[in-house]
C-alpha cells in the first residue's frame, strides 16, 4: 500500500472549500467560535480527502503494475 499524501489532500480540501460558499459560510461559524472548533470541523473532510488521495495512489500504482 502507497503512503498518503497529506499535502495533496489539504490542497484538494482547500479547493473544495474556495468553490463553495455554504461551506466557507459554516467553517466561518466555527472559526468564530474557537480555532479548535474549526479545526475539528475541518477534520473529517481532511480525513476523506486524504483517503480519497490514498485510492488515487494505490489505483495508479496498480495500474503501473499491470501495464
């Protein structure tokens, strides 16, 4: 298995949140609140992008395989 790409999946989460305005509008709430809760808000995203970049790497590595 491939090791993960943090980097990537900050980048996507980012992009992800720069398109859309209702999530921008929820993270703000959060931010008000405390940079804690804005980062436990934060978490679960990071988390599946960081899977969904984690699938992406072992899905080419598979295929480099195979070629």
């Amino acid at each position: 298995m491939q090791t993960n790409d943090p980097t990537g999946a900050a980048i996507l989460v980012q992009t992800i949140f720069l398109k859309d305005g209702h999530l921008q509008g929820l993270l703000g709430e959060q931010a008000s609140k405390s940079p804690q809760a804005a980062i436990d808000f934060l978490k679960p995203f990071y988390l599946a992008a960081l899977a969904l970049t984690a699938l992406a790497t072992n899905a080419a590595a598979a295929t480099t395989q195979t070629a």
